[in-house]
C-alpha cells in the first residue's frame, strides 16, 4: 500500500473536547433560506479546538462531509474509545496544529448530531418536524455557518478545509462570503454533483422512503425505518471504497466459514461488513436527515451560484488562495472534476494549486491516515499563516 | 459517441419465434446440484432461431445475463413492439446469422421467465417454492442447459457466447463439457466475482429483504416486495452505466420542470429514469429468482472450478478457440479482469483472442448495438465455421 494507514505519530491528541451550542434566528429574525422558506430558531452544535490568537487571525474551519458531525478530533471523555472524525489530521504538533491554530467544526444545518434538522423539535407543533422541515441547501449550511462565525466574532477565516460534501461548504463559503476566506482546502469533491452522485443519493433515498416505518417521515417516537436507513448506508459505504481497496480489504474471503454454505446467510466478509455498517449506522443517525443532506448534495451546482451559470464567472468572486486535492482511487468525485474545478479557478485569475493524492482507498482516503495528505494540508496552512502575518 | 447506436442496419429481424419448454429430471432421476440437493422435475424455457444443419455443426448457443430470458430476438406477436434483448444481433445476416447458424438461448436454472426456479410450485407441496427452492449456481445452470443440449441431440455447439453472467456461463460450459465447446464469445464478464460486484449484489438483496411483503419469500399470490425489488434493480442500473454514459444521458438535467423545486419529488433526469426502470422491473421479474440469481453469480469463481484454485489449471480442462471481449467503461466486469482471463488462457496453451472495445456506456455495451462488436462476433463465429467445415 502506498499510503500511511498507521496513525500519524506527528502529534498528539487533543485529549478532552467538548460539544457547545449556539442559537439563532429567533422569530421574528428567521434565517431566509434558499427556498425562500423561513427557519428559526436555528441551534447549530459545534467544537473548538486550540487558542483563538488576540487578533483572530488562526481561524481553521472544518466542514464535515453526509454523516459527518461536530466530533473532528478529541474525545468526549476518558471512557470514549473512539475520537473525533478527523483525530489524524487535528491535534497538537498534528498537520492542523491546535499549537497554532483556532479549529472550529459545526454539525451542519439540516443534521441529526446536536444541529436543527428534521429530528429537531418544530416550534409550532412541539413535534418533531419530519418532512415538514423546510428544504436545506449547502447554501444554507454555510449561511448557518457563518452566524456562528458571527457569534464568535470572527470576521476572518485564516483557512478552511472538508472532503466530500465539506469540500461543497469550503467552495460555497469562497463565492458566498469571499472577503472571509483567506484560503481552502476543497478536498476529494466536486463543485456540480454528477449524474452518477445523484444517482446512489436517489437510490439510497428510495430504500428509506421504501420502508414502511418511515411513514412519510413521521417515526419519531415510534419504530424507525431502521432497514431501509441500512439499505441507504451500505449503498453510500460502497462508492466510498474503491474497486481495488475492496479487492485488497475482502476479495472472495468468506466470514467465519471453511467453504460456501449454499444457503443465504453471509458468505463472504465483504457482506458482513456491509451489513456491520448498515447496523452501527441506523444507531447514530436519523433517517430524515440524511434525505435532507443527501438531496443538499444534489442540488450543489456551483456554477449557478447567483445564477451565474459559469464556473469562471463564480469563482471570479472567490478571493481565497487554494489547495485542491483530490484521491486517484475516488470514482464518486473522480480527479477530472477536481481539475475542471483548477482550470476554472485559474481562469479567474486565482491562485490555486492541484495535488492529486496517490491513495487506494476510493473516496474514504480522505478521512484516512497519508503522509503525504498531512504533509500538504500542514504545508499549505503554515505558509498561508506566515504570509499573512 | 464513438459507437454506432443505431440498429444494425446489415441485417433483418427473424420476426415471430415461440418460447418452448423442456421439461426433465422426473423423480427419480432429479439432477443432483452443485450443492448436493437433488431437483426435480426441471422445465426450461428455450427459443431457437434459424435451422439446425443436417450434422448439427451450426449450433450457436446464446446465454442471458441476470435478468435476461429466452427470448433473445425477434418479436412474439405482430403486436408485439419491443424484439428479444440481442435482436441487433441475432437474425437474417446479422451478426449471429440464423440464416447460417442454428441459434439456442434458455432462461436460466432459478430464473422466473418459463424456467423453474423460486416462483414455481414445489410438486411436494403443490404451493410455490419461495426460499426452499434449492440453491443453484452457475454450474448447475450449465448443466441444465447441457440435458437441454441432449435433448435436441446436440453433441458440439459451434459457438457460444453471452455477457455478463452470460458470459459466466460460457466460461464454465468450456470447462464442465469441454469436448462439447468447439469456440466461445465472453464478453463484459470475469472469471470471479469480484468484492465490488459481491457488495452491490449483496445490497440489492438486503434491499429486497428489508421489504416486509418479502416476508421470507413467502409471498406468492399475495402483495409483492415491489418496493425493495424496485430499489434493487435501481442500484443494478448504476452498475450497468458509467459515470460518462450518466454525464451524457442525464447530466444534471431536469425532469419535466425548468428550475428546482426545493421538494423531495424528482428533480433530475437520472432520479426519473432510475425510478422508471425500477418500476418496470418489478412487472416482470420475481424478487426471489433475483435473489438466487445474484446468489449464483456472487459464488461464481471458475479458478476454484474442481478444486483447482488456478485460473491456469483450470483453463488447460477447455479445448474451445476464445475471444474475450471487454468494453472500455465497464466498470463492473472491467478490463483488467478479462486481461487476466486471457493471460490464464493464453498460459493454457488455449487460442485465445482479445479485444476491449471502445464503448462509453459502460457494463451495458454488450447489449448496445455496436458496429464494432457485430463486426468481431460475425467474423469470429464465420471463421470458426469454415474452419470446422
């Protein structure tokens, strides 16, 4: 394997973190969403990590991807036994260095891990809102993002970075408030969701909607369409994986067994772990949700932002410096979008630099230990930093 | 498009055929399956097309891929408006020439178009079979097709040819009866399911199941799990297309609107057609033959055909002349699997040709018309029959 899958030995881990909330958009002051819909009050779930400098200006925003949450790094508590998403990547001495920098992660609008979303509470009924909670775009999270910045009085973002649908965030973030965006980090994504993306998301969308407890979206308190969700993630769990990865992780190795059993249980490892992650999945997620998320991936098309209907013409706004990085194993946001994506960025006359990563993993690597990932994320970030001071 | 996607011009239709059956295996001669159960009797449902020569040398056998059928060409009815899935392939001077070639296809061993399989009645229990139907395997679908060989007094198949789990079937009839296979036509297929292919089968299955009118397979004559069938065969119609064919087809076209509706309807082109395909499936396929199908598939690995646990072992059991075909966008069966089929054979000391052919709608292009492919099949199967003359 060319990559690094031990854990990057650079740093250590931020130890104890916890999960803060931040409320907004109070009625009447609802946030006005892409939709036209009105929505408020908005909490949105987020954690710190490091030192924000006197004059703010070590600002790192991570923006997580579909299932992703607040949890970058660190750990709830001694007992915890896993860390945050992103641990590898963010820690003291680690390529995001909490030595250095501000980290600020926020569950994203629309989400199930602390944020407003269909699960949440709708004011007006005192149930949850289900499907009647209004339609979310990336759009909207970032809006939602940015009152959180707000709050924390941050006008500058030193640099921004997320894989998969937080790349979407970073790249909507550069065009819908570029004087705050210093640099980014757009990683193993895409700036218009493809047929083939929308394709899974749909497919994942109709084994949730196909089952029965879904009930239009109204389960809460009652069963959960916990199949159907399943059927949704081992979907997902296979475009994040590549042909190969799978061939060196599982090939034709059966589970637990000598030979074939000609029956229809598991045979073969490759099935056990799909439905291991259908299993653990429905334990942490909520079904709504990822319809909501899912569908704010399809409609990402950011070459109509403001219905500009040209990639040069919309990052003509962005004014941040960028790293785009994408993954040779990727087949669900593959290397050619990524360099659709720089040449229209040089076009605009940004300053951007492209690194394909070498990686076996399909579209997971980013979230997996690379040196060389590291080593460019913390290169780009220092020089950014040293520039700008 | 690089590929000619009109209908082969060169030839014309066979116009009406007729689906025969062959029923055989009466107790107490039931056939003994791969598994070590015993079934019996066994109807499959067949078609020929064109003459069988007066010393049945012209014999073409043509086998279906997961949710093909017997019907391969030509039309069952003036009404009729749709002809047999390879119709731009087989009939009066085209490709395989009926007016040359004694042309034979089966509905598999488990399938659910005239062939017994789960949908059936259990003669011992008079009520249909479900999920005590015996499971079957690639090889036991040969096997059937072999007793319908000797029915029809057939010793040598000129040729035979098939893709995807067709061409499964071709590979192993080369092996099993290999004195019977004078030349062979795989295409789009491999000679062991790969974890990529297993993991999306497996999920179909799941999808399948989570449907509670599933209820075991126990539904028969009453509500069919058209739901999970329907998700099933949506993620199927990924796999058969590539992320260029989808870019071309849909892109991120819209469906019967001019903007986005911020609801959870269709929006996209891609989300109407894989619904539309879905919706089709389930009038005509029976969820559990999907099942026991895909099954078949999953387990299909001809190295360890016998216990050989070598591709090249295996292949030195076969006497036929190959061509192997790949299709460049194939990403389900893709190229590189049919390169190490050919070395195999090559190692075997077998003649064996190879051709990828340039196609960009990736698994599916074995059933696209292709002046391309026509053109190596035609020329194959000509020049293997007057050789053998």
């Amino acid at each position: 394997m060319s990559e690094d899958i031990t854990h990057d030995e650079s740093g250590k881990s931020l130890g104890q973190v916890e999960k803060q909330f931040f409320t907004f958009a109070e009625p009447p002051n609802e946030m006005v969403l892409d939709s036209g819909a009105r929505l408020g009050p908005i909490t949105l779930a987020y954690e710190t990590y490091g030192t924000l400098n006197r004059d703010k200006s070590n600002v790192v925003l991570v923006c997580h991807a579909l299932t992703g949450d607040s949890h970058a790094a660190g750990y709830y508590s001694d007992a915890d036994d896993k860390p945050g998403w992103w641990d590898n990547m963010i820690g003291p001495g680690k390529a995001i260095d909490t030595d250095k920098y501000f980290v600020i992660c926020s569950n994203v609008l629309g989400g199930c891990m602390g944020s407003t979303g269909p699960g949440s509470v709708n004011p007006e009924t005192g149930r949850p809102w289900g499907m009647d909670f209004p339609f979310v775009t990336i759009g909207d999270m970032v809006r939602a993002q940015k009152a959180l910045m707000d709050h924390l009085g941050i006008k500058k973002i030193l640099s921004m970075t997320g894989g998969s649908m937080g790349g979407m965030q970073v790249l909507q973030w550069c065009v819908q408030y570029p004087e705050m965006v210093h640099s980014a980090i757009p990683m193993a994504t895409t700036m218009r969701h493809s047929a083939l993306a929308i394709a899974f998301n749909e497919v994942a969308r109709q084994a949730i909607i196909a089952d029965p407890n879904w009930n239009n979206g109204d389960y809460y308190g009652g069963k959960k369409p916990n199949l159907g969700l399943s059927v949704a993630r081992m979907i997902g769990h296979i475009t994040y994986l590549s042909d190969e990865a799978m061939r060196r992780k599982f090939g034709r190795q059966l589970q637990d067994k000598n030979d074939l059993s000609y029956q229809f249980d598991v045979d073969f490892q490759v099935e056990s772990y799909l439905r291991h992650q259908g299993a653990k999945f429905v334990e942490r997620f909520d079904a709504n949700s990822f319809i909501y998320i899912t569908k704010a991936a399809d409609y990402f098309d950011l070459t109509r932002f403001e219905n500009a209907n040209s990639a040069i013409r919309v990052f003509s706004k962005a004014m941040a410096r960028f790293m785009v990085v994408s993954f040779t194993s990727d087949w669900l946001y593959p290397t050619y979008q990524s360099r659709e994506m720089v040449q229209a960025m040089k076009k605009s006359g940004l300053d951007v630099s492209f690194c394909e990563v070498e990686a076996e993993w399909g579209h997971d690597a980013f979230l997996l230990p690379n040196r060389r990932l590291t080593d460019l994320v913390r290169g780009f970030i220092d020089s950014v930093y040293q520039d700008a001071k």
